[in-house]
C-alpha cells in the first residue's frame, strides 16, 4: 500500500528522517520527559535539517516536495517522539499562512529563513474564552498610521516558547470580515509570553500563550488585505493542520504497534511468548489492522492534496479515523502489557499520553464528524481545499517540481538557502 502513493524519493527521505530520529531524538527523550519544558536545542536542530521547507517552493529555498513528504517527516518523527513531531507540524501551520496569503516580499523575507532552518514560525487563533469558535476571538487590531496596535492573548500556540515569528489573527472589525492576519516577530515590544503550564504529554513541545499589550506592528506584515484573517485560519488549518496532526498520530500508532510486537515477542508466559496467547494475539491483529486503515486513509487524503484535488473529506476523515485509532490501539498496548505498562522505564504509558494530545487541535473528533455529516447530507459550505487548489497548482516551482517527486527521480539540487533578511 504504501508504495502505491510513495515514488523511491520519499522511501529515501523516509529512510533520512528515521535515522536521524534514532540517532538524534530518541536519545534525548528521557530529558525532555523529565524536565517538561520546551527543548529548544533538538527543535533548532531539527529545523537545521530543512524539514521545514518540504511545502515551501525551491525558489524560496525549500524542498517544494509537497504534503505527502510532509507527512512522512511528521511520522518519522513522530515514531520516536510525539513531542517533536508536534513541533514539526505546528512549524508546517506557520509555513501555510505565509505560502499561500503572503506578498512577494514576505515571501522573500520569511520563507527561505524556515526553509534555512533560523526561523521557527507559529500560528495563533485560539482564545480561551472562543475556543475552536473563530468568530468569537476578541483579540484586537487597530490602525495607527502605518502601524497596527495588537491587544490580546491567545492560547493553545503551538511552538509558542520557541517560535521566532507568530501568525496572529486577529479582529479589526465586526463579523467575518472583520478579521485580518499578521506577522508578529517574538522580539517586538509589547509582546510576552505566559508562563509556560506542564501539560499531561509531548514533553518537549510548547504550546502556549501569547500575549499583546499595545504590540506595535507595521502594516508591511499583515499577511492579506483586512477581512482575510478568517480565510488564513481555516485553510491553514484545514489544509496543513489536519493533515499534519494525522501524521503525528500515525507516527504514534506506529511506535505502538512497533513496542507492543516487540514486548509480546521478548515477555514469555507458560514457557511460550506473550503473543502465543489467543487473546494477546487478537488485540495485536486489531491494533494492526488499525494501523494499515489509518495509513491509508492519511496517505490518501494528501496525495489528494499535492494533486489539488477537492479532498476536504478526505482531510478531516484522515484525521478522526487517525487520532481514533491510536487512541483504542494505545489502550489495546496497555492492556497487553498490563503492569508493566504502568511504568515509566517503557515508553507506552508516554505513547498514550501523547495520543491524547492529539485529539483537540484542528477540530475535535466530533467537529470532524459534524462536517463530514454535513457533506453526506449536501449542505457542506463549500471546500477550502478546491478554493486554494489554484494556488497550489500556481506556487513557484522548479523545473517538473511534481514530477520530481512523483517518478522518484532527484531532479534538481535546490538552491542554497539563505539567512532571513528580517528580523528573527
């Protein structure tokens, strides 16, 4: 199956990616569970490797290999830290906003320095009295000359304590229209960080809250006309955050496969291994299966989108079927392993922390059911992923940039990246 949508280009970077997490990532777990805060050494890093830019267009410095190798480098890192994965994905929400509603000289500005790996970016919508609600946010933005005055916080940011520069909607006027988008660097006055709350999961990632008091903030950085701030939020997340939070829940469904195989195989019962018990061998078939649907139906979804295809469906069936499936595998784990999943010496008691972790962002499940109801009943308003497929299909690309990708061959070197010529 998985080389049914996988050219030998991805299988390499597949192959990129796993190693250095083994080698690099995994060996720093035990610190990042055990200090809980933000690992802001692995996540530059990790960004240093040009993962990043794997949507960004090679004239902007990045791999411009599409969704698919996004999701591939999400899983990969996933697999052996959830945390980082995360980290990855919520840089992929700050990439959206500024491929798809950025000028050409934020575009020049900004891109090839998180391609670069010098710039983590975020992107932040929710506050804690609207929740997932849009159009309930009160953060405020109001026009000073050639400047915007921010006010307000947000909350839930992923890359919050470790992002360089923030994609902050926010509201300028009444209504739907009322809401426009900016780039907020981290080093502008007037903006701070809340303090950062240990969270049940994903050690090592932060998502956080920011906060605006007066921040000043040049008109060149918003990101759109006025009234465009509800378009960049929906499509960054329906395009780029469901898709990207389905991977890091695929990457955990698979370490838990992978873990409870393995204990299965090394614990004996009865002078036999654990997995020759009727009943263990049942739930591993389960958890198994499990993992196979919800691989199909993640890889499906984006190879949709890198076609630009209408595959909203697809988008938010890929995440409820994911971040469902790991959750009843990582209990299936669990109770295989009974006790000895208890502890903290096995990482599946941390798999199933982070699992959880997965479930809210991008829409809970029941958000993702409520819309696809709406799509068997024909009242769906409309498709983000059909709205922007011209200008996925129009981003600057190299020479058969797709085609590079589809037949597996390397093509082009893409060109060096460059330092960020703005503020980081």
């Amino acid at each position: 199956m998985d080389s049914y949508f996988t050219s030998r280009r991805h299988h390499q970077l597949r192959e990129e990616v796993r190693s250095f997490a083994e080698r690099e990532v995994l060996p720093r777990v035990p610190a990042m569970e055990e200090s809980r805060s933000t690992a802001h050494g692995i996540s530059r890093l990790i960004a240093r490797q040009g993962w990043l830019g794997a949507t960004i267009p090679e004239e902007y410095g990045g791999m411009g290999a599409g969704h698919l190798a996004k999701t591939l480098i999400i899983e990969e890192l996933s697999r052996v830290s959830g945390a980082m994965g995360a980290m990855v994905q919520a840089s992929q929400l700050g990439v959206a906003k500024i491929v798809h509603f950025g000028n050409d000289d934020q575009k020049k500005t900004w891109l090839p320095a998180v391609a670069a790996g010098h710039c983590l970016p975020t992107i932040a919508v929710t506050e804690h009295e609207s929740g997932g609600h849009v159009l309930g946010m009160a953060a405020s933005a109001v026009r000073d000359g050639d400047d915007y005055v921010l006010n307000g916080r947000k909350v839930y940011v992923g890359n919050s304590h470790v992002g360089d520069l923030h994609g902050v909607i926010v509201r300028t006027g009444p209504g739907s229209k009322g809401l426009t988008a900016f780039l907020v660097e981290s080093d502008r006055p007037g903006f701070s960080l809340g303090e950062q709350q240990p969270a049940m999961g994903l050690h090592g990632f932060s998502f956080g809250e920011l906060i605006f008091d007066n921040c000043r903030v040049p008109a060149a950085n918003r990101l759109g006309a006025e009234g465009d701030g509800l378009s960049v939020a929906y499509s960054s997340s329906v395009l780029y955050g469901r898709a990207n939070l389905t991977a890091v829940s695929l990457g955990i469904h698979q370490a838990l496969v992978e873990e409870t195989t393995r204990f299965c195989a090394e614990r004996e019962r009865y002078g036999k291994p654990l997995h020759a018990l009727s009943n263990v061998k049942i739930k591993l078939g389960q958890m198994q299966s499990r993992l196979m649907t919800a691989r199909l139906a993640a890889y499906h979804a984006v190879h949709l989108l890198d076609q630009g295809a209408d595959c909203d469906a697809e988008l938010m069936n890929a995440k409820v079927v994911n971040v469902e499936s790991a959750l009843d595998s990582a209990r299936n784990a669990m109770e295989i392993h009974a006790a000895a999943g208890l502890f903290t010496n096995r990482p599946i008691e941390r798999f199933l922390r982070d699992a959880h972790h997965i479930f809210a962002p991008a829409g809970t499940s029941d958000v993702q059911l409520l819309r696809l109801a709406e799509v068997a009943l024909g009242t769906a308003k409309g498709s983000w992923s059909e709205r922007l497929s011209e200008l996925v299909r129009n981003q600057p690309t190299g020479p058969d940039q797709d085609l590079d990708w589809a037949d597996g061959s390397w093509g082009q070197v893409p060109p060096q990246r460059t330092h960020c010529a703005g503020k980081v």
